[in-house]
C-alpha cells in the first residue's frame, strides 16, 4: 500500500503524513528531505543550484541515504546526519531551484521507488508522477498567510516575510505542485492537524 500526500510549501504535509502512518503502523517517506539534502550539498560544495551536472556529479561522489521513519525522517551523507541542517533559510531560499531540475527530480524518483513498501509519500508529484499508482491520494493546501503564521511558530522570522517567501515559492513550484486528477483536496487552513490526520485516515480505510 502507497498512499501520498502532496501539497504546497508549509501545508503540513510532513505532519499529516507523519500522524497517518504512526496510526497505520507504516514508515512515511519525505521526498522534500532528498530535495533539500541536494540542496546543502551543492551549498556547501560552492556549486549554482542550476548546475544539474555538477549537483549530480557531487550527489554521486556523496551519496545520501534516506531513513523513513512513522516518527520522522532523518537524511545521511556517510556518517554525517544532515536532519537538522536542511529547514535553514538559506536551504529554503534554493530549494525550488534544485527541485526543478529534471535530472535531480528523477534521480530523487528513483531513490523513493527502490524504497520497500508500504508507506505514506510525502512531497510535490507523489501522485501525479512518483507513484501515480498509488491506492490513495491527498492534495493539501492552505492560504499563504495560515501557512506563514504556522511556520512562524517554527522559527524566529517575521511573519510577512515568510508570507511573501511562500506566495514566491508557490509561483516557482506551480510546475511540481499540481494535484493529481483523483486526489483528494483538503484545506487544513480552518482543520487542526488531528482532523486533517482523521480525514485522511477515514478514507484510506474505508467504512
């Protein structure tokens, strides 16, 4: 079973995915993690975020290994856990730009398909592209004023400017953030997160 959560920026993607699997006992799996691991890499390593060859070059000298897991997903490169290093602005900032390009995108498809299944999906194209068979789907979304002040309570940035962030991240990623046709739309900004977790598990069980 595959179930995928896709969505804007700061929709609560990784919540939502993180309480459905919890309650359905199974790893969640965060593509978003790889993207912004490509991202710090290429940062650290001086390379422009537009360089497929040289970012892909670097990913395959440094690979990166994704840990699923219900409670959170943790990112390596060799020894080194990358977690915590990837929500920095600076990685938020060029996150979008590595994420367009084709050749980061399939190699990020391809890491996410070799992983065993079940497990929830969690980031842009999961059901349209990534697992378009997929035996439930969910598209999150929110204004980007409810999903700036959400991120505010995270870190120590000003609201408008976060707002302002998001509403241009939204315009980059219009490409990547499209819905899948049978997926199901929810608006989490009037939902607390425990009712968005319960709607998305109503229906991936059934009555």
């Amino acid at each position: 079973m595959i179930v995928t959560i896709d969505g804007v920026a700061a929709s609560g993607k990784s919540s939502v995915a993180s309480g459905v699997a919890r309650a359905l006992g199974i790893p969640y799996v965060s593509s978003g993690l790889l993207y912004r691991a490509a991202t710090l890499l290429g940062l650290e390593a001086g390379l422009a975020l537009t360089d497929a060859a040289g970012l892909l070059a670097h990913l395959h000298a440094t690979p990166l290994r994704l840990e699923p897991r219900a409670e959170g997903n943790r990112v390596w490169a060799g020894e080194r856990e990358l977690t915590e290093e990837l929500h920095s602005s600076r990685v938020d900032a060029g996150v979008s730009a590595v994420a367009a390009l084709p050749e980061v995108r399939a190699w990020v498809d391809a890491q996410l398909r070799a992983l065993p299944e079940p497990f929830v999906a969690e980031g842009r194209d999961m059901g349209t592209n990534v697992f378009p068979h997929a035996e439930a789907k969910f598209y999150l979304t929110a204004s980007p004023r409810v999903r700036a002040e959400r991120r505010a309570k995270e870190r120590p940035e000003d609201v408008s400017a976060i707002e302002a962030a998001l509403t241009e991240r939204d315009r980059m990623d219009t490409v990547q953030s499209a819905p899948a046709p049978d997926a199901r739309v929810i608006d989490t900004g009037p939902l607390t997160l425990g009712e968005v977790i319960g709607m998305v598990l109503a229906e991936v069980r059934g009555p």
